[in-house]
C-alpha cells in the first residue's frame, strides 16, 4: 500500500478518537491482534452490539466503546471486520452515533457534530483525490434544531476506500416509525486475501424493534446513572460502590474466596435506563460470570441526564475493585 494513503488513515485516525498523532500505529499488517493491542489503551473495551453483523459468513465483527469529547456526551464504537481464516482486518469503522430514540437533539449538540465531520472531511480532501458525494451539506450550511442534514462522501486510493457519513435529523413521528437520528461514520474498507472487490460496506445493521409503550417517565438531573440505592447521594461514588458491593456479596453467597484478586468492571446504561456490562477481567475467573449476574439484577436504574441537550442519554464507566481476604481493599 502507498506510504501516502497510510498516512492519511493514521491522521484521520487521530483526528477521529481526539488523540495527537502517533508514531507507533503501523496498519501495513491490518492484524485483528494488533488493533486490539491499540484498543486496550483506551477507557471502555469490548462490547457486544446485537444490532450489527457480518454480512459474510467468512467475516466476523468485534466492537469496542471508548470515551471520546469530540461531541459532547457521545462515545466512540469501533467496529472491526475480520477474516475468520486469519484475523485479516478487512473494514473499520468508527462510528460517533446517537442511541437516543425518543429524543430530539440541541443545536449546540447539532453543531458540534456537524463541526466533527467537516473537520474529517476537509483533511480526507487533503489527501485523497478521487471523490464523489451526495447531499447538499457543507461548512456554509445553516444548522437549526429543526432541518434534516445528510451528506456521505467517497474517496477511492489503491487498496483503501473510504466512506465519510452524516445524518441529522430531529424528526419524531412514531406512527409513521421515524426518529430523532444523528450520526457521523466513517469507514475504512481495506483490500485483503478476502475483500479485493469495493462493497458499500462489510456491516450489516439489524432494524431493532421500537417499543410501544410510552418513555419513561425519570427524575435524576445528573449526568451519573441513578441507582435506588443512591437516591439520597446521586453521586458516581454511590453509584460504583452499590454495585462493588453486591459483587461482593454475591461472591460470598456463592463461595468464592476473593484472597487477593483484582476486578475491572465496566457498566453502560442507556437513555432508557438499562444496564449492560460491556467489560470485566480479573485475576478470579469466577467474577466476571458474578459481574454479569448483578448487573443484569439491576432495577429502577434512571439514565444520565444532559443539560446540555436536555435530554436523558447513554453514559458509560470503568474503574477496578481490589479484593483481599474477602473483603474490597480499594474501590
């Protein structure tokens, strides 16, 4: 692959995940081992996402979350496609996408995304040649909290195309199943032993059902997840010391004799107030199962609150609990 096009991926890499340049990224190898390596540097982890998958049987997807400012109050998903024969990666994907289906979004949150890809766009212009694109959007547009945008734009070089999408729109007409939707994607497709011929992309994406029922109704007006137990102290704090402690209890409600052992847990919950862990390692192979029973225990959990957008959105946090003599050390 040509030095130039390389080094175009790894600046727009940089400018994507809100990092300086970095000399230690090398892709030549497109190794699924090598961006995992990458991905363990950053707050978040693995994830598993039901709502995407590989539209060949010869690929698979692994997905990882990561705290990212470029958009206030918006995480980072990387998705990496791979050849299941040698864990060649074939497609990335890093995606800033709202997960808000009930809610409408502010214009200085419209804004800051929209800041986002012309920024991504105008240094992908630099360095590639060949484009073609469709919508009307560019960095002279008007943004108001009422207009839909769309703008996706492609740059094909030797052996990397690369797809850059936005979509906003503050729409809600749940009879005719429309939503508020906003989205920057930017894609790399590498050609491979597997993937010689350009796709639209390697990602499939599974219309997940809407429920019926009416959003609920939450009272917390804090950005950390609520927890009952935490009513009275709706603090981050609280918030990760209920849960330490039901794994604590629940390890010794089983047996589990936690001598000296370390625990990294990380907990999602979405605009609907649903838990999820999306990571856990430890030195005890018994906890991580104990992690995923307490957390999937939860109930009544309100969802954080940005009053940046007015709206209730999907936080997500790590930290380490460190058990000795069957008690927790540090938390």
């Amino acid at each position: 692959m040509k030095k130039r096009t390389l080094a175009s991926i790894l600046i727009l890499i940089c400018i994507l995940i809100s990092c300086a340049e970095r000399k230690d990224i090398d892709l030549t190898g497109f190794s699924l081992s090598h961006f995992r390596t990458i991905e363990e540097q950053y707050t978040g982890g693995e994830i598993i996402d039901p709502s995407v998958y590989a539209i060949s049987e010869d690929y698979d997807i692994i997905s990882f979350i990561r705290k990212d400012q470029t958009v206030p109050n918006l995480d980072l998903i990387v998705r990496y496609v791979y050849a299941k024969k040698d864990s060649v990666v074939a497609e990335i994907r890093y995606e800033l996408d709202t997960d808000d289906t009930y809610q409408k979004k502010s214009l200085a949150f419209r804004k800051a995304l929209a800041d986002h890809f012309i920024n991504v766009a105008k240094i992908t212009s630099a360095t590639n040649t060949k484009k073609a694109e469709h919508g009307t959007f560019d960095a002279q547009t008007p943004i108001n909290d009422i207009d839909d945008y769309y703008k996706i734009i492609y740059w094909t070089e030797e052996h990397v195309n690369t797809t850059l999408l936005l979509q906003m729109s503050n729409t809600l007409q749940p009879e005719t199943n429309t939503y508020p939707n906003h989205k920057v994607h930017l894609t790399y497709q590498l050609e491979s032993e597997h993937n010689t011929m350009p796709k639209s992309s390697l990602i499939g994406r599974k219309e997940l059902k809407t429920q019926a029922s009416k959003m609920p109704k939450f009272s917390n007006a804090t950005m950390t997840p609520l927890l009952p137990e935490c009513i009275n102290t709706p603090t981050e704090d609280c918030f990760c010391t209920t849960i330490n402690n039901k794994v604590l209890a629940l390890a010794k409600q089983k047996g589990v004799a936690l001598v000296a052992d370390t625990l990294i847990i990380g907990v999602r919950v979405n605009q609907d107030g649903v838990p999820s862990l999306f990571r856990t390692k430890s030195t005890n192979p018994e906890l991580p199962e104990i992690c995923e029973t307490v957390i999937a225990s939860l109930t009544n959990v309100e969802p954080s609150y940005s009053s940046d957008n007015e709206a209730y959105v999907t936080s997500s946090s790590s930290w380490y609990i460190i058990f000795k003599d069957d008690e927790i050390l540090i938390q």
